[in-house]
C-alpha cells in the first residue's frame, strides 16, 4: 500500500483534521511535491511561524538600516532579509543608495569581511531559529579567539518552541498535530518538543519523509496518542546536537521577544550574554529606534498563526505579489504566502 | 531558512572540514560538531556540520534524487 492509500484509509470517517508545520523548508517543500492537493479532504495542512525572516519585525529592519546608513559599517546579512519591509524602505533600496550591504552564506564569512576591512565596523544580522543561532554564537567565539574587534552582532534569533506553545494556547488556533521542523530538531533534540499535549512528529524534507510523518500523525490521532515521535531519524537524536546548544548557551540567554504579527512571546528569543557586551551591536553602537506602526491590511499575524490562508487577505495577489510584496510572508522565498504564489495556491 | 545539505568529509584541518557533494567541495567548520571524522557524511548549515548523517540514508536520498533525474528506479521500499 502507499504512503498516501494509507493516509486516506486512516483518515476515513474521521472528523475534519488541521495539522500544522512550522518550517518554511516544509511549506515549501509541501507544495513544490503538491502534497496537499492529493491528500484526503478532511485532512488539511496549515502554515505556522516557520520561517524566521517573516516573524522579524519592523523595529529590527529599521535598526538594520539605520546602521547600514551609517560611515564605516559593512551590514552582513543572509539573502533572505534584504527585501524584508522596514516602516518606511528595505536593505535592498538601502544598498542600491549606496550602502555596503554583503550577502554572506555563512556567520565565519563577516570574520574574513572584518579582517579584510579593519577600519570598518561588520554587523551581522543575526536572525534564525534554533538551527542557525549556533552558527551565529561559534561565530562570536571564532572572532574573539582570533582577536576580531571589528565585528558585531545584531540579534534577532526565536526559539520554536514557546511559539508552539502559544499558538497551542491561543484558542483561534485550532491544531490536532505538529509536523516538527527536522533541521530545529536536529539542534534542540526530538525531546524538546515532549511538552506538546498534541500529536507531533519531527518531518525530514523530501516528499516522501514528509508523507511518512503524516501517517505517523494519523496513526496517533486513529489511537487517541499525544507523543512525539522521530520520523527524520538519519539527523535528529532525542537529546540533539550538545555541543552546538552548549555553545549556544555560552554566547546567548533567552529573553522575551516579539514576533511581527504573533506579539511578544515569553523566552522566546536570544540576547547575547554580558560577557559578549563587545560583540553585541545594540550595545556598542546604540540606536534611537521610533517606534512607528504601519498601516496596512496585511493580515501576516493570521496567516502566521494559522488562523487564516493567505488568499483570505485582502492584499494577497492583488497589492501584495512577491515583485512588490507588503507583507514579509510573500517576500521570503519560505513565506507562506510566497509559496501559495508560487505554487499555484490562488487556484485552492 | 534552515535549508542543510549532506556532505561526505574528505579532509580535516584542525575545526576546519572539507567536504564533498556530488563532486562539489567546500568548507564546513567542525566547532559544533566536534566528533566528525574523515568519511563520515554530515548535515552542512550555513557553513557548518550540524550532525552526522547516516550513511544508508544519504544513500537512498542521492538514489532518490537521480530516480527523479531519469535513472532507472532502484529504489522499492522506504
């Protein structure tokens, strides 16, 4: 039998079930393998906070630009955040005005910017969730055993499970299982997750894998089961990778931290530690951020949450396409609403 | 954003690896995944192994992969 005959046995006479990923790589990698479109119809796959550029809020954009507006400092940055919308501009206009804005593919690339330009300040934007905060914290330990003072670090990565946790708790939200992201749980360990009361189940990334979690799903619900299992097994150990969460701990402290569209969850974020002072951009080179509200109908916080699809916004395809995107949710390449673009999703 | 990749490590010069996928090489740090040794296959993220792979895995993952490329299936059961 297949994967998805087995879904659709598992699924039959069954009430209406809503599973949630949280990891922009699955949105993705579910509607580039048009997995939803064959499953059965009381099964419905829904959208969380999964992609950590489109849960960056405003305030860090601005501050982002206000630093690369200034003399003497190169912004180092992952592609995904240049086109991001602050309150009035994004980085991209920022460096075709002439700012020294360095798309890097690694956090040890800014070490070598900062070596090569030592007049300069390097700030590193460091967002991500559990999988690349440890790239960012070896990174500060890199540089301060090799004596680099010209770089910094500006902090915005989330931890994913306090937002599981909230979303769980937000009664709008209606979820009957997770579809666990595998490269977060290659870090944080399959443990991590244990205090979900909901099915759950760590999802690796090709089609495949991702039918295999759900039928693990299924099976849990067909037998009134709340666990969570491991169905990416060939990366992800229960207790996760110790050494990249001891470094983690060493450079970064969880702090409250607010989430465009979802508000401020509790621990939910990483400041660096005291000690790290040097290295922390917020510290050395503090800034004067207004806070200013825009005014828009997109409806991110919804779609983040699962609570609406994008095409129920009003902007979707209409103002807000990815080539003049409002909304972060259809810049990034892993936002949601980029992916039902992309893929097709206006016909759903 | 957490987009990783396998990769077989070829060389190893003190934190510093190289590895190989699909005749491609780069440069993986080894600071958070101390116990890497030469010929094991590990997840590669943002310039870094963040675990090792199971080798049969990465197999039946590049089987997979060539299959959807047009190779002849040999893939029967997952």
């Amino acid at each position: 039998m297949s994967l998805v005959e087995t879904i659709e046995n598992l699924a039959r006479g069954k009430k209406n079930l809503r599973f949630m990923e949280v990891c922009g790589t699955h949105t993705v990698a579910i509607f580039r393998a048009g997995i939803r479109n064959i499953l059965p119809e009381n099964v419905e796959l829904v959208s969380g906070p999964g992609c950590p550029v489109c849960v960056t809020g405003d305030e860090y954009i601005d501050a982002a630009i206000a630093y690369a507006k200034m003399d003497g400092v190169i912004i180092a940055t992952f592609g995904d955040m240049l086109k991001v919308p602050g309150s009035a501009e994004n980085l991209a206009e920022v460096a075709a005005a002439g700012a020294d804005v360095r798309v890097i593919y690694s956090p040890l690339d800014c070490i070598k910017i900062a070596q090569e330009n030592p007049a300069k300040r390097v700030i590193f934007l460091a967002v991500g969730f559990e999988t690349t905060a440890p790239t960012a914290a070896a990174a500060v330990l890199a540089a301060r055993n090799l004596g680099v003072t010209n770089l910094l670090f500006l902090s915005a990565q989330k931890l994913v499970p306090p937002a599981l946790k909230m979303l769980l708790a937000d009664s709008a939200v209606r979820v009957d299982g997770f579809l666990l992201p595998g490269h977060v749980a290659v870090v944080t360990g399959a443990d991590a997750f244990r205090f979900l009361q909901v099915p759950a189940v760590v999802a690796g990334f090709e089609p495949e894998e991702i039918l295999l979690a759900l039928v693990n799903l299924l099976r849990q619900v067909d037998e009134g089961r709340a666990e969570v299992a491991n169905e990416y097994k060939s990366v992800v150990r229960a207790e996760g990778n110790l050494a990249a969460q001891k470094i983690l701990a060493q450079v970064y402290e969880p702090v409250d931290a607010e989430w465009r569209g979802l508000g401020v969850i509790p621990k939910s974020g990483l400041k660096m530690r005291e000690e790290f002072a040097a290295f922390d951009a917020e510290k050395v080179l503090p800034l004067e951020i207004k806070k200013s509200a825009r005014k828009t109908a997109c409806r991110c916080g919804e779609v983040l949450r699962g609570v609406i699809k994008p095409v129920e916004c009003p902007l979707f395809g209409k103002a807000c396409q990815p080539l003049h995107a409002v909304g972060p949710c259809m810049i990034s390449v892993e936002g949601i609403c980029a992916a039902w673009y992309k893929y097709g999703g206006l016909r759903l | 954003m957490c987009l990783a990749f396998p990769a077989k490590v070829v060389a190893i010069e003190e934190s510093l690896a190289t590895v190989e996928h699909s005749g491609v090489r780069r440069q993986a740090s080894l600071m958070l995944l101390p116990e890497a040794k030469v010929g094991d296959y590990v997840l590669v993220h943002a310039g870094f192994a963040m675990q090792v792979v199971d080798e049969e895995e990465v197999r039946l993952r590049d089987a997979l992969v060539a299959e959807m490329n047009g190779a002849p299936r040999t893939v029967f059961t997952l």
